[in-house]
C-alpha cells in the first residue's frame, strides 16, 4: 500500500534517483525537454526538503515517488494565456512529481494527499508530456490555458476542483427596477474592502443606500454608460459600470468605473466572469484601451486587475482622503 509523507534530507540520493529515472522515462516518451538532464536542480530538492513541502510516497522501506506540495498563491499561475482558472478559491499546487516506474498508483496517492488540504488542485506540465496530460485528463483535471515560468518557457496549466452542488450564475445588464440590488452590493462592498482605506465618517457618507439607489435609477432612467448585474443562485452577487473615459487625458479610452462584489462570494472566479464580459463589450464598442482608478492602498483589488492584464500608470489623484492610482489595458 502506497503511503506520503514529508522528505528528509537524509533521503536526497534516494530522491534525485528517481528524477534520474523521471528523466530518462520522459526522453524516451517525446518529452526530452521539459527536464532536459538537470531537472530538477539539486539545489532546488534541497530546498523544497528543507521547507517541508517535497513528499514522497513510499511502498514498505522503499520510496518509488516524489513530489512538492506547495499551498498559498503560485506566482507563475497569476497569468493565463488563452484560457482562466475555474475559480479564484484557494488550492494548492503539484510540483515535480517523479515516480521510479516499479510501482503504480503514485499520481493518485499525490492526489488523495493534496484532496485533504483543499477542494482546489492546480499543476502545469509540457506540452510535449502527452504521458501527464492523459492521467491528467484521467483524473478529472481541465486545462485551463497556458502559464509561463519564470524563465519564461511555457507549459499548460490544469486545474481539479473537488464536485459540489453546482451554483445557478446570471449575468447580464441592468434594468429598471435594479437600482436596490445595485446599491446594497455597492455600499457593502465598499464597507467591506474600504474599512481600513477611508475614515469612519467618509466610509460611513459613501455607504447610504438611498443615495446610492437614487443614482443608480438616474443612470438606468438616462441610459448612461453600462452597467451589469451578476446573481448566484437568484441572489445577487457582483455589479460593475463602464462607460467613455471621464478625464480629458483618457478621451477616445474606455472606463471602468467600478466592480464589486458581495464579501461572501470573494475568490470564487465571479469578478473574473464579470471583468472578461466588460472587457469584451468594450472592445466590441471599438475601443482599444480600458482605464480604471483604484485607491493605492487597496492591494486586494490592484492584485485582481493585474491578474485581469491591467498595468499601473504613472496617473494619480487624491479623492476622498485617499489616493487613487491608474490602471491601463489594451483590448
């Protein structure tokens, strides 16, 4: 019976072994460069060993797999090419699994492993290892698009997400009578991601419902700019407006005014639904560059429109005690 646990250092021969072996395995399958004859570096093992995130699965005394669990935020799964991650919830991520070919089940263990510490399991390979993409494809990974190293060479990235009760999304655009729904996911989302951005009393000014409503039906009623409303399960969940450009420095760009969603549906790959429709209406408008402004210190947000593709530009302003920087995309 095939059983994981963490790597020790006392085990780094008996490890770099088995990528030796990995490593002729994948030459001889069409796959001689993913690996090339370094990978991965010994120095690299070493560490993983010594961060306690290299496992390896073991039959009795014998070890015949290894892999590195790594849990939190990959930087290189931050862009995507040609695709999206189905979700934004937390995973965790298989690194250089390697198996010594003398016993059989070791992506599957990896994977049961990797199951107890989330519902979100993410990986990329070459896309010459036709061998990994089919007990990828066997396990219920979908690929998901392209990511880049940090050398810059690309792999194909997958994504596994454990099989729930599957939620009901609606998205489209505004209409009369959604000026109730709009305001609430406003304010409550300002509540939420400005507390410690605005002070108490301009937070508490910002966040009136009535006022808010009263805009929202002004917009809807003079049809100005577009808005979008997205419901889960009937509820509604994330909104957001663009319209042109309202500084004279951006004329002839399009503006996202705002996006927001409800707290309790963060990092669930809704904003990213939303921001990939806007985005699209815009280009078919025939504009060519989004702008948006964000407050500096609201780094949640900043992280989400750089994984969306936005830039930071050199533009800023104060607005309400704060300071506001902006961001550019090219459509």
């Amino acid at each position: 019976m095939l059983t994981v646990r963490k790597a020790e250092m006392a085990e780094f021969e008996a490890i770099m072994e088995i990528y030796g072996i990995a490593r002729d395995f994948m030459a001889g399958t069409g796959n001689p460069n993913q690996w090339g004859k370094t990978r991965p570096a010994a120095e690299q093992i070493k560490e993983d060993i010594e961060n306690g995130i290299c496992h390896v699965i073991c039959e009795g005394d014998g070890i015949h797999g290894v892999f590195a669990l790594c849990e939190g935020i990959d930087p290189t799964y931050l862009y995507i090419e040609g695709g999206e991650w189905l979700n934004d919830e937390p995973y965790v991520t298989i690194h250089r699994i390697a198996g010594d070919q003398k016993a059989h089940g070791i992506f599957t263990c990896a994977m049961e492993c990797c199951k107890q510490y989330a519902d979100n399991i993410r990986i990329d390979t070459h896309e010459d290892n036709k061998v990994m993409q089919n007990i990828l494809a066997k396990h219920g990974f979908s690929k998901r698009g392209i990511i880049y190293l940090k050398n810059g060479e690309p792999r194909l990235a997958f994504q596994w997400r454990k099989k729930g009760e599957e939620k009901m999304e609606t998205l489209r655009k505004v209409k009369p009578g959604d000026e109730a729904d709009l305001a609430y996911i406003q304010t409550e989302s300002w509540k939420a991601a400005f507390k410690d951005i605005l002070d108490a009393e301009t937070l508490t000014r910002c966040t009136n419902k009535e006022k808010a409503a009263n805009m929202y039906k002004n917009l809807i009623e003079t049809n100005k700019g577009n808005g979008y409303l997205l419901s889960v399960d009937g509820r509604p969940h994330c909104i957001a407006w663009w319209d042109a450009a309202r500084d004279a420095e951006f004329t002839g760009k399009a503006e996202l005014i705002c996006i927001h969603s409800l707290k309790d549906n963060w990092h669930k790959g809704y904003g990213k639904q939303m921001m990939s429709r806007v985005l699209a209406d815009m280009k078919e408008a025939g504009y060519s560059e989004a702008v948006l402004w964000v407050f500096r210190e609201n780094i949640r947000a900043r992280g989400f429109y750089e994984a969306c593709g936005f830039s930071e530009t050199t533009y800023e302003k104060e607005i309400l005690g704060a300071v506001e920087v902006c961001y550019s995309k090219k459509l």
